[in-house]
C-alpha cells in the first residue's frame, strides 16, 4: 500500500470512529492497516499494554529458553560507525542511531517468543517476525498526545549502573538530544507541549541481559476532531526521533549508508486506534525470520562523543528476550 494511501485510509476510519491496527515500516513503503476485528485472519497477534487479540496460553510446557548470538564482527560495525563519526564532525547529524543484525539461535519459534516475552507493546507478524519492544511512540487519550523518548543504557548488572548511567555525559548530551527533538516534532501536531518527567530510569529485562535505560515523558494537547486526522498526525511525526537521529532528513540518509540495508519494519511504529484514543509502540527488540536463520536487530544512538567499543558492546546487550516470571 503507498504511504499516502495509507494516510487517507487512517483519516478515513478515524473520521468514522472505527477501530484499526497499523504497521508502518522504517522507509514507509510498506505499511499495513485493518480494522481491529481483522487483524487475526491478517496473520497479526497483538499484545499492547494488555489490550490483546490473543488468548492466554500456557506456558508451562515449553522448555527453558535457550538463546546464542553470533554478533558481527566488530571490524564491520567499525566501518559503519566511523563512517557516521565523519558525518558527525562535518555537523550533517548530531545523533544517530546506528543499527545492526545478529544472527540468533534459539530452541523458540517466532509464536513461542511472542507468548513468553515480557513487554508493553508486543506483535507477531505471521512468521516473518517478532517484536517485544519496551517503547512507546505516541499514546492519546482525550485530547491529550503523549511521547516516552528512550535514550541511554547500561547493563543492569554492572556496579552502580543506574548512578553510572546518570552521571555519564554522553549518554545525557544523547538524551537531550532526542528529547528536543521529541518536543519539537509533537509541536508540528499539537500545542502546550511540556516535559513532565525527564530522564527517569526503567529496567528492561531480567536477569544477566537486563539493562537500565533512560525515558523521558513530553505531552502536548492536540486540536478537537484530531481522529479525522490521525493519518496524517502520525505521518508527521515519523520516523520516531529516537531510532532515526536529528536533524531526521539527513541522518536517515547517513543510516542508510552506513547500515547498508533496509530496516523494514525494524524501527518502525505499529499500533492500534480505538476509536477515541490512540497507544502505539516502537518497532525495537525485535526479531526477523531471514530463510532458516534469525537475526535479533538492535543497536544504540551515535554521537561525538561515542566510543566504538562501547556502542559494540551495547548492540550486542541488548540481544535479549524478556521472560514471563
């Protein structure tokens, strides 16, 4: 479906009130939408903070999880990451998030990590791919838009890493970053935009892989009818600011460079419209089917003051599933 059929399509139900499901890839050349009561015979199972299109199952008879990673070499993810550190020193970006695929074994099926996995926003795409992701996009209730930029991890096992992680520079120079940015996009759609919460720590995960991150709370009020707009509110707010990088325009073209291949859906946005309220999630913690072989897609945000070594050892962190206690 072309993106601005896409658009139209939105307004459509949100004029009408309907209910719906999207998925809108990275590049925006492959989006989906259905009315709520579809998205099953489409393949796609949702779990969005509890509103779910699929029943609870057992999970007592699947087996404890098993999971290896065969990250790439840290001589390829260097390429990419000098590549953005001259784009950087030229001023073309000022963050930007690079990412990369590592190949993954595990004893799971897409569906089996879909029903174990523990996150706000979960989908499964028939057998194509997985994603448990911790990150809101944007959330409306009333009249209310609400955003949760997530920027700045460390190993939650490490010691005094919530401390660590505050006090680190670049990782506060990032989040300041992104947040600006975040208010700055939500101001194109909305008015009153403030920051309620800035820089409070979450724990993703558990055990070994769990990471702490930083998330910030910006809302804003948009306009009376916004429904009968919501194609076009969600159209001007991608790509999401914290999986792209500022200024948007150019550092999506240096992602592209660098990373060498398309994201598809990785990193884009899905979601569902209820009628009069909007929850939706970014595409993060994901997991793709490739053939036989899957690849757990992750990375971090690039700046100046990155060191290569450390954002390697970040992408390959948060190669990691969340469990169901």
């Amino acid at each position: 479906m072309p993106f601005n059929r896409f658009i139209s399509q939105a307004n459509a139900f949100g004029k009408r009130r309907r209910p719906f499901f999207f998925l809108i890839d990275f590049e925006q050349r492959k989006p989906l939408i259905f009315p709520l009561s579809e998205a099953v015979s489409q393949g796609i199972r949702f779990d969005i903070r509890g509103r779910t299109n699929t029943p609870d199952e057992e999970n007592d008879r699947l087996p404890e999880l098993e999971l290896t990673a065969s990250p790439i070499a840290f001589e390829r993810y260097k390429n990419g990451f000098d590549l953005v550190q001259r784009e950087l020193q030229k001023g073309n970006s000022y963050l930007l998030n690079l990412t990369y695929p590592t190949a993954i074994a595990t004893n799971y099926n897409l569906a089996e990590i879909f029903q174990r996995s523990r996150a706000p926003y979960k989908l499964l795409l028939d057998k194509r791919f997985v994603c448990f992701s911790p990150e809101c996009f944007v959330r409306i209730e009333g009249e209310r838009i609400f955003t949760y930029p997530m920027k700045g991890t460390i190993k939650a096992s490490e010691p005094d890493a919530e401390k660590r992680l505050l006090n680190d520079e670049k990782e506060r120079r990032e989040h300041y970053t992104i947040v600006d940015l975040m208010r700055n996009d939500l101001a194109t759609v909305a008015e009153m935009i403030e920051v309620r919460r800035f820089r409070y720590v979450e724990r993703v995960g558990n055990g070994e892989r769990a990471v702490l991150q930083t998330s910030s709370e910006i809302c804003g009020r948009l306009p009376e009818n916004w429904q009968a707009h919501i194609g076009s509110i969600l159209a001007e707010l991608l790509p999401a600011g914290s999986i792209s990088g500022a200024p948007k325009e150019k550092t999506v073209e240096i992602i592209r460079r660098a990373e060498g291949s398309e994201r598809g859906y990785y990193t884009g946005i899905f979601g569902i419209f209820s009628g009069d309220g909007l929850d939706s999630a970014v595409a993060i913690r994901f997991i793709e089917r490739q053939g036989e072989q899957l690849y757990f897609r992750s990375g971090g945000g690039i700046t100046r003051h990155s060191v290569a070594e450390n954002e390697y050892a970040e992408l390959i962190a948060k190669v990691s599933i969340p469990l169901k206690e």
